[in-house]
C-alpha cells in the first residue's frame, strides 16, 4: 500500500510538474533601428534583421513586441522591456533582441544610446528564470570587456539567470550584407533557431549549440574579421532556446 500511494504522489508531481511547464511563457521585444534620421549613418538591414526576427521567433510564442526605427528610443525600449520583464514569471523566459547602430558600452536607439547597464538592470528586475539577449551592433563586445573599470562584465557574471549573444568583440565592426539581405550575425542567428544549430538532432537548440553555430557562420562569411561572442554563466549553457 506505501508503495502505490507513493507511486500515486510521484504522478501526481509529475502532472504538476508538466502542467507548470506547459503554461512556462516567452516574452520576446525585438527592435531594429534602420533610419536615423540621417542619409549619413542611416543602415538598410536591420529593421529587417528586427522584423525577421519575430517571424522566426512568433514559431515559439505569440508575446512579441515590434519596434523600429523612430519608435526605438531609449525611453521607449526601456519602458517596453520593463513591460514585458514585470509580466513574465518565474516559470517563464525573456528575450530582447536589437539590430543597428552600436558603440562603446551601449546600443545606438534612435534618439540617443541605450547602455548596457540599462539593459541589463531591467533584465534584473525580472521573476523570468531566463533572460536571453541578442545584440547585432557594432563594439558589441564591450559589453563583455570594459577598458576602464570593467562594471558591465562584473554586472553579467553576477546574474545568473542572464545570457548575452553580442555579434562582436569590443573593437569590431557588425557587418550586414545587401546579399543576405540581413547582418552576418541575425543571419546566423535566425537559421540556427530554425534548426541549423541542433547539432544532436533532438529538436531543442540549447544556448551552447546555437552559439557555436552562430559563431563558425559569422566567422566564415566576415572572413574571421568578426567575432560573435557569448556572455553566459555555465549554467545557462544547456538552457534551450527555442524548439524546432
């Protein structure tokens, strides 16, 4: 009798379990910046790169918000990734994604820069037992190294719960190409989350496995000129990603 009555109590945390994972939610913002205002700095891929992005991403959940260009300022990125970070629970993931202009310890919005601290800092103020960030911006990697007091690795390191993939290293160049229609690293990005990446074939992209896709396609295409860098703690290494 004990032990069918245990038997009895480990189904029912199993369904328990399963049931909390079902409901597990993605909250996704994907931002892109192609017109600034300026013919001078103005890019051509990247509210593609943003929009692309969300296709690819609406196969894994239906919370997605969109901004692009004028609509990426720095108080409106913030306020919407405050949004979507105050909705998730514990149970839950989110992921923010930004292709266009970038430099030293911040990406470029539309109006003025948004750093990484910011970024960062709200991702913080999350239950999500996940934050994934996707940085496609030049000098991405400053993120990770930090000439003068190295703050922002101190900041990442310190989160566990947090992954960044930049498409960078601190003093390169994010290239898109007219060809692909899409930068280097979102090109990379996005066939990896359809399943390029799924290097044991189980129908699961983890963190590792999309990074090493990620990074020998950038690598190949810019002709080792850029660098695509990940910014996670061990743990999240085996977190998957997206599901194909």
């Amino acid at each position: 009798m004990k032990l069918e009555m245990k038997k009895f109590l480990l189904l029912i945390l199993a369904v328990v379990f399963a049931a909390f994972s079902i409901n597990a939610r993605t909250f996704v913002l994907a931002t892109g910046v192609s017109n600034y205002g300026n013919d001078d700095v103005n890019l051509h891929q990247t509210t593609k790169d943003a929009k692309r992005f969300k296709e690819v991403m609406s196969t894994q959940t239906k919370d997605i918000t969109l901004l692009t260009s004028k609509n990426v300022t720095r108080a409106n990125v913030l306020e919407k990734l405050r949004a979507i970070c105050n909705r998730a629970q514990k149970d839950d993931r989110v992921i923010f994604f930004y292709s266009g202009h970038g430099m030293p310890g911040a990406i470029c919005g539309y109006d003025m820069p948004i750093s990484y601290d910011d970024i960062v800092g709200v991702l913080s103020t999350s239950a999500a037992k996940e934050k994934i960030a996707f940085i496609d911006a030049c000098h991405a990697g400053t993120m990770a190294k930090n000439a003068t007091d190295g703050s922002w690795t101190k900041s990442i390191k310190g989160k566990k719960d947090q992954a960044f993939f930049v498409s960078c290293r601190a003093d390169e160049y994010s290239v898109e190409s007219t060809i692909l229609g899409a930068g280097f690293f979102t090109q990379a990005l996005l066939k990896g989350l359809q399943g390029k990446s799924d290097k044991d074939g189980n129908k699961e992209i983890t963190v590792l496995e999309l990074f090493k896709y990620v990074y020998g396609d950038v690598l190949k295409r810019s002709k080792e000129k850029q660098h695509p860098q990940l910014i996670a703690p061990k743990e999240m290494y085996d977190v998957v990603v997206a599901k194909w």
